[in-house]
C-alpha cells in the first residue's frame, strides 16, 4: 500500500456473510479482493479490506455455456506480475464432473483491473497435464514459480501440493516437483457419513500460499477434506539459500498451524492468502464456518487476523477469533 498508517481502530469477523477461498493483493491504495462464485469471476474493490461488505464490486469474465473452462471455477486469484494484471482460476469442462479440473489464465495488460480489458489467454499447461486446483504463482530470487494442488495420476484418490517453474506468467518450465503429500493423521480426515461416498477414499492436501519472512519460504496449505470440521492448515518450510524444486529442501510442520476452535465457534478454517499493511503487519485472509457439520458448502465466510511473529522466526497464527470479537486494524 501506498498511503501512510492510520489511526488503529477495530473491526469483527466475519468480512462477508459468505466467500469461499478468498484472495486479496493490495496494489497502489487498494485491495483487490476474488473468491469463488462457480459461474464467474468478480473483482471487490476498496481502500479498507475491513470494510469489503461495501466494497465496489465488478464481474470481469463470465464462464461459457460449453467448453474447457464452462464449470467449477474455483480458487480464482489476482495478480500484477511486471506491469501486467493476471486472474488464475480453475476450471473443468461442461460435463461437469470435475474429472478435468485445470488452471486457466486471464489477462488485463491495463493498470486498472476493474477496466473491461481482460481476456481469457487460455489453460495454464502444467507438467504432466493432471487435475490441478487452488493454484498460485509467486516470485522467489528473480524465478517466476507455480504451486497448486493435483493429482499424481488421473485417479482421485489424493491431493498433493505441488511446485514447477514458469518461464513467463503464462507458460510452465521443466517438471513439477511434490512438495507435501498428506501422510499425517491430522491430514487424513476424510469421513462422510455414506458409506458409498468417494470422499472417504481421498486424502488432501491443497490451497497453498507463500509466505517469505526473513531467511526462510513458508508455505501454507491445506489439510484434510473441506467436508469435515478437521479442515485445517499446514506448514512447510525452506530457507531462502536452497533450492526450491528439491523436495528434500522443505521441512513439514508436524501438527496443524491453524484449526478449528469449538470455544470460538469457528470450524474448519483453510484456504489462506497473506498481504502486508502498510505499517508492515503481516495478515492470514482465510475462509470458515460458523458452526459444526456445514461442510463446503454455502457458509464459509471470510475472515481476517494477523500474523505474528516468533522469536525463532515462524509465523504464528493463534486461534480463530471468534465472530464479533473486536480485532484491531491500522488502514
């Protein structure tokens, strides 16, 4: 952001009665705020994230009737990436059985995001051409990279968060390496209660997003099946003199870094983003739900909390604030 700190004030959770795998990017002044609509992609616009309820909102693509990209358009984020505005998202065919899920790619070479300049420039092709969701690029020592969630094969049977070069925002570099494979038993909850549910045969791990504090790349995801109260997020870790796309270089955190709080009554908290304010504070933006057993569906809500730093150098991210509880904020 642009502008100076202001005064603290206060603000509660949630930002939005609903707003499932929410995204922000504060550019010059402004937060720019997506989350999963199904059917399109909207931009929210405001100078105050805290205030996104009465935020300008515009629809700047709108999935078609037929073809790659008319279904399921999940996890769709903004980015600016040298002078250019890009939205990835993911997306399957008009079968809608969410066995060709990919990553396409929009793009806006104005520097206003809200203009009507965007055009879909395609599927993004990543390595091995595999089921691929909650996908993110970020920039690490002057190297474009990609992470996301897929599959190994074309079976459903597991989520693993994975990672591959770019060699330009719309085009993959060399191999996908995995990075986190959900092997622990916090990764594992996957319980649906009928028996003849696919659900209870697969494993995840999904929604990265990078967080760089100091020398190391921490590496936030999800954890379990978002149907179940398990939902958690995960951490991986690597320092910044290593080699990314060797999976040896990153060091998973043995138990959950954010779950839910049955006193606070927030479940299934997951799929985060991160910003830095102005003052430097760094924020987790992440979708949960307000009570037991309401699954993926139709309540997540978007939230907000900040980020504090350990001596040792890890994030912390605490407990789930409760809805309505005053959570101080500087503009």
């Amino acid at each position: 952001m642009t502008h100076s700190p202001a005064t603290p004030r206060t603000f509660s959770n949630p930002l939005l009665a609903y707003g499932p795998d929410p995204w922000v990017i504060c550019h010059d002044g402004f937060y720019y705020y997506m989350h999963s609509i199904e059917t399109n992609l909207t931009i929210w616009k405001t100078t105050d994230l805290t205030q996104l309820a009465r935020a300008e909102q515009k629809i700047v693509w709108t999935a078609p009737e037929t073809g790659p990209c008319s279904r399921n358009i999940w996890s769709p984020e903004l980015h600016f990436i040298n002078g250019v505005w890009y939205i990835y998202f993911s997306a399957d065919d008009e079968r809608g059985i969410n066995e060709r899920q990919r990553m396409f790619v929009l793009v806006n070479e104005t520097a206003d995001p809200f203009s009507d300049h965007w055009h879909l420039a395609g599927e993004l092709r990543l390595p091995d051409d595999k089921w691929a969701i909650d996908g993110t690029a970020f920039t690490y020592r002057g190297q474009l990279y990609f992470t996301w969630s897929g599959w190994a094969g074309d079976d459903n049977t597991r989520q693993d968060i994975y990672l591959c070069r770019l060699k330009d925002p719309l085009t993959a570099d060399g191999e996908r390496v995995v990075l986190s494979e959900p092997v622990l038993d916090w990764e594992r909850h996957n319980y649906d209660p009928d028996p003849e549910n696919p659900r209870n045969h697969i494993f995840i791990n999904e929604g990265p997003a990078p967080l760089l504090h100091g020398d190391r790349l921490f590496l936030i995801y999800s954890a379990s099946g978002c149907w179940t109260d398990q939902y958690c997020l995960g951490m991986l870790t690597a320092p910044t003199d290593t080699d990314l796309m060797t999976p040896g270089s990153w060091v998973k955190n043995p138990r959950p870094v954010f779950q839910t709080s049955v006193e606070n009554q927030v479940y299934a908290p997951g799929h985060n983003s991160f910003f830095r304010t102005a003052d430097g504070s760094d924020w987790l933006l992440y979708h949960a739900n307000p009570r037991p057993g309401l699954g993926c569906e139709n309540e997540r809500s978007p939230r907000l909390q900040p980020v504090h730093w350990q001596p040792d150098g890890t994030p912390h991210f605490g407990t789930p604030v409760a809805e309505g509880v005053p959570i101080t904020w500087r503009q």
